[in-house]
C-alpha cells in the first residue's frame, strides 16, 4: 500500500478551516512490480466520519485478484473527512470543492503516477453510506471522467431518510448559539449536508442559509413550515435527483451500476436501495442490486468485486476480446502441459491497431516463463503452441497480456489453471518437521515400534504437537490428511475421559485405543477448517493421554487431477429463439448439463445468483455463435468454493433478451 499526500486546489480556501493537504492510498495489484503492465483503477469512498486509511486492506484487496475474483487493479482510497466528518463528496464556496478534488486533482495524480489506463471506461468508483452516496453522485455528475459506480448502503434518498430522523430538531440543534463541532451527529450530519448544498458564505459561523430568529436564547422557525423548505432544498441534492439530471443532460453513459444493501441496515433503511432500484428500472436504467441479510456494515469485498469486473483493462483503440477458450487448464506438479488448445478471439486483429503489438502469455506464477507468444491464426483469432512445466501445486491465473509497440502492456484476460501436486506430500519424514508446543507436557523421539519406524510420544498430561512441511506448501489438490497411530501403553488419569484430536477433529471416533495394532486414519482436509487456497498451517495433534503412544507416516494425500473441464460444445443447427434451457438433471449435480439457445450470434453472460440476487459464478462471459450451446459446471463459485446446498437462479442475458431458470443444488 503506497501513502503519500495530495495538496487539491480545489479544497483550498474553504471556510471551515479544512487542509487542502489529505492522504491518499493506493494499493497496487501484486503484479506491477513486474514489467510496465497498466491497470484500471477503482476509488474508493469511505462514510460519515471515517477515513480512507480505516477502509483500505492490502490483504483483502490481494485476496480478491490472486484467488481470480477479480481482474488485477489499482484501487484508491480517498480521504473526504472534515470540520463536520464527511463532505458527502459534495461542492461549495463554504466546504470546498470535493467533487474537482476527486474527479481531477486526485485522479490526475494517479494518473501521473501509476501505470493507469487513463480512460473514463477504466475507471470507477465504490462508496460505502456516505460514500456510497457519494459514489453514485460522482459517477452520475461526471460519467466522462467514472464509467461504473457501487453504492454499499447508501443514503440516496434524502426524504426518505426523514421518516428515521427528526431533522426539525437536527436544525434547531445545529443552530444552537452553544452549538460546539461536539455537540452530536444529528448536528453534525444535518451541517454537513448542509454546507455542501445550501451554503451561505456571508453567515458566519454555520455558512448555511438556515432561516432562524433566537427567542429566550432559544432557536425557532420564522415561520411553520421554513425549515421543511430548507430540507426540501437540500433534497434536491441528492442521488434520486442525481439520477434525473443524469437522464436529461448526461453525454456519456455508465457502463455498470450497483447497488449493495443490507435489511437489517438500522442507519440507513433498506427501503433506500429498494427506492433507488425502483427507479432505475421505471427510467429503463440497467443496474445490478443485491439485498443482504446484514447491517450497516462496508462490505467492501463484496462491492469490490461487483465494481472491478466492469472496468476495461484495454485501451479503447485495442479491440476488444470477444472470447477465450477454454475457462480453465489443469495441470500436475513437475509434468508438462500442452497449451495448444487455448484460443484466443478479438473483435479484430490487433495487428492493425498496432503493427509492432503482441500477445503472450505469463506463466511465472507457476514458475515457468513470463513470455510465450500467441500465433495469429487468421480473423482475430490467436493460439499457443507451446507447453509449460509447473513448478508448485494451487490454484493460478495466467495472464494473456497484450504488449503495444511502445512497450505498453495490459492483462486482456487470465486464464485459471489449476495445478495438481504430483504425489502424497510427506509431513512426518524427519525431525525438523515436528513442532512441539512449547507449553506441552510431552517429550518426543524417533522410534522403532512393531516392526515399524515412527515417533514415540511420551504425555504427562495435556499436550498439544504441531506438525508441518518443512517446506511452506499449498493445500490444493490434497484431498485428506493421513496417518498411523499405534496405542501401545497409553494410560488416563484417574476420573478422566482420554481426549485425542487432529484440529477439530475427535480422532477417537476412528480409533480404538484397545487395539493394540497400527491404526490407519484419514481426514479429509476439509474437516481440519483450513482453506484449500492457503498454505499449509501447523497441523495440531491434541491430547491428554499419558505413557508411551506412537505415530507414524503422517501425510496429505494428493487427489487424482479431475477429467478435463468441458468447454462449451456447439450445434450447428440455428435455432429461431433466445432460450436457456431447465438443466437436467435437477436438482443440481457434477453430471448435469446446462443448455441454452441463440438465434444470432451476440455478446452473452450465462451468471447463477443466489436467492439474495448475489452473483455467486459467472459460467460464460464473450460473444458466441448462433447455435444450441451446452456446458458443464462444477457448482462452484467465483473464488473456487463449492457452493452450499440450496436453491439458485442461473440468468442467461444476451444484447437485448434476458432469461432466468430456478435451479436446485444438492450436496
């Protein structure tokens, strides 16, 4: 994460005292430290009364790019904190122009820089409550600079909000004579709206147009019915309104809007997404919303992840990419890989954009070169015809990059490709790899035991043995972890059960400590609560038995690499409908088959949500043939995880048609 400061002229001379001098952060996606590669670029807003430092993560925005749920991207976070704890990105005389700050200072300084993709359709912007207010009213006022917008939790509809909020006692208090900056948030929220939207420079100290008369040192309306119109004024500022604005004189138009919001929202009720839904779709204005059970709460992840897949990673003079196939590779550990069947299509041939440009393929995630060149087979369309060798097991995204003849580059796509480890990986094979917990009752040593080498466990007590590689390893494509225990001479303290896990797991559910023999044990990796993407954490062997126990040959044991993932297969037949068909069989399994029909050939996403309208997989994103299509899926999501049992909607949307199947998914 890069921090530095940003003097904005725009935010100079406001009247509340603010620095023009603020924060920014930056996280960069983890692989520009590699080549001259340029990248989108989202921003992020925080809500009232927080910062943009307390909503950035490094961890979770790397998450969201190596696990493949987003392509790679620069994010922002921008500081909008003030006098009165949020400027609701608005603009004035009295509070500065927060609206110029952004949308040139800030964004002309990353552009300057980082390696941008300096193009409004590379750009967007994700606000949470004020921000998320905020987000949308930036992208609304100024789609030639933003192209997408998430608003998480939002307060866009300024009269809706009054049905939670007294704002006649909001203004009487925030006119108050004693009136101090910490008097309360009603205060405060109603000022900060306030001085962005109804400014008054000439009526110091509060600078709003506020119309009040002092009686016994008391605030009161002039006049029944004033201080309804000054809410009304400021009403007009606001998203709802936005949005008509946008309607009538907006050149340009937004490629992606979102809306995130939870029903349990005590700040900002649900019935302001809801409202804001309503409306979009009354104006004919395509959007994505997504109702959660939660609270207020940034769900930042979440939004991330609707936000950056809608960001074009291209320079607009490249053409775009139409499809890439297949979806996924898998691979073994150490074996080579044939890549000859990934086809690569655009709109046309990047050639005649750029006569010096070309396309490759980075492999050096997995170990293998940063640069294998695709061959232009005719039309748009490219291959590989080389092969990889795999260095280490997980689940990677190889990027395809497009390289400009002036060394330029940018990730077109990233192609998953999931790698298998070559053979059980051994923990137990010698004494580095055992750990023992410093608080244990326990002394260990290699030992010889029924005709079998192992490690003899002494316990007096409670004792706790952690075990690893002596290696950092991934546990992808482990299916258990195995071992053999022998009882021997265990005993139990007087008045005790005898307790034996393995993390979670109650191993006495699979051993007879009666049986005085080698007792295989296997536990599937899933049962030991650790993720399959991460590396291998100490694996912990709990206890209280005492005496002389032993354990042998612990390892993981690899799975057998799965068939080949199904790409979509096509009839030449043309139908005469756009159709997706019931899939069968139903419910849901690993063998079902999803089909579905074009009538012409056209730009198509095949999506599963879940029944809080949540995007949970994206089956098919490209332009397709006319024809009678068909695919498999896993029943996975976006990050690679099995989905639960239950029932989802698969949407099929085409250029102009859209339609929804219920599916049920049994596990």
């Amino acid at each position: 994460m890069e921090s530095f400061e940003i003097y904005s002229p725009a935010l100079e001379g406001n009247l509340l005292g603010d620095s023009a001098t603020r924060q920014v952060h930056v996280f960069l996606p983890p692989s520009y430290a590699n080549g001259r590669r340029s990248y989108p670029v989202a921003f992020v807003l925080h809500g009232f009364g927080g910062t943009g430092r307390e909503y950035s993560s490094v961890t979770r925005d790397s998450r969201l790019m190596t696990s493949g749920v987003t392509p790679e991207a620069i994010i922002v976070y921008v500081d909008a904190f003030n006098r009165h704890e949020g400027s609701w990105y608005f603009s004035s005389e009295v509070l500065g122009d927060y609206e110029t700050y952004i949308t040139r200072d800030i964004v002309s300084l990353v552009d300057s820089t980082f390696r941008t993709i300096p193009q409004r359709q590379s750009r967007g912007v994700y606000g949470h409550s004020m921000g998320g207010h905020g987000s949308l009213h930036l992208a609304l006022s100024f789609p030639n600079i933003l192209s997408a917008a998430v608003s998480d939790a939002g307060l866009v509809d300024f009269r809706g909000q009054t049905a939670t909020q007294d704002i006649n006692a909001d203004i009487a208090l925030a006119m108050a004579p004693d009136w101090t900056r910490d008097a309360g948030e009603g205060r405060l929220l109603f000022l900060s709206l306030a001085v962005g939207t109804i400014p008054d420079p000439e009526r110091p100290p509060r600078y709003v147009d506020v119309p009040v008369e002092i009686v016994d040192g008391q605030v009161q309306e002039p006049s029944p019915g004033d201080w309804q119109k000054t809410w009304e004024r400021i009403i007009e500022h606001d998203v709802m309104h936005d949005v008509d604005r946008y309607v009538a004189t907006a050149t340009e138009r937004l490629s992606y809007i979102g809306i995130l919001h939870g029903r349990a929202d005590q700040n900002v009720v649900v019935d302001q997404g809801r409202g804001l839904t309503r409306k979009l779709t009354e104006l004919g204005i395509e959007h994505t919303y997504v109702e959660h059970g939660g609270g207020h709460s940034a769900r930042i992840e979440e939004g991330l992840a609707m936000l950056l897949p809608e960001l074009r990673t291209l320079p607009t003079t490249f053409p775009t990419v139409v499809r890439v196939s297949p979806s996924s590779l898998d691979a073994v550990v150490g074996q080579q890989r044939q890549l000859s069947e990934v086809r690569l299509h655009l709109e046309s041939r990047l050639e005649s954009v750029d006569s010096a440009a070309r396309i490759f393929l980075d492999a050096s995630v997995v170990g293998d070169r940063s640069t294998i060149p695709l061959t232009e087979l005719g039309d748009g369309a490219y291959s590989l015809s080389e092969a990889i060798v795999p260095g280490s097991n997980g689940r990677f995204f190889l990027p395809l990059v497009m390289e400009a003849g002036d060394g330029k580059s940018y990730i077109t796509h990233r192609i998953q490709i999931d790698v298998f480890p070559q053979g059980d990986l051994v923990i137990a094979g010698d004494e580095s790899s055992w750990l023992l917990d410093p608080g244990s009752r326990m002394s260990t040593s290699a030992a010889r035991y029924d005709e079998r080498d192992g490690l003899a466990l002494e316990g007096s007590g409670a004792w706790t043995l952690a075990m690893a590689p002596v290696e950092p390893a991934s546990l992808f494509g482990f299916d258990a972890l195995s071992f053999e225990f022998h009882p021997a001479s265990w005993t139990i303290a007087e008045g005790r059960d005898p307790r034996l896990q393995v993390g979670p797991v109650d191993l006495l559910q699979s051993i007879d400590l009666g049986h005085q023999e080698w007792q295989r044990v296997v536990v599937p990796i899933a049962d030991l609560d650790q993720p399959q993407a991460s590396e291998t954490q100490p694996i912990k062997f709990l206890g209280n038995l005492r005496g002389t126990f032993y354990l042998r040959d612990v390892r993981l044991v690899a799975a057998e690499p799965p068939p080949r993932p199904t790409a979509i297969s096509e009839e030449s037949t043309t139908p005469d409908a756009f159709s997706l068909d019931q899939n069968y069989p139903n419910p849901f399994n690993s063998g079902t088959l999803i089909r579905f029909s074009l009538e012409e050939a056209q730009k198509v996403t095949l999506e599963a949500y879940n029944l809080l309208g949540q995007r949970v997989a994206r089956l098919v994103d490209g332009y397709l043939e006319a024809g009678v299509h068909s695919l498999s899926w896993d029943g996975q999501d976006m990050a690679g995880r099995p989905l639960a049992t239950g029932t989802y909607l698969l949407r099929l949307k085409g250029d102009e048609q859209a339609v929804t199947r219920k599916m049920a998914l049994l596990r």
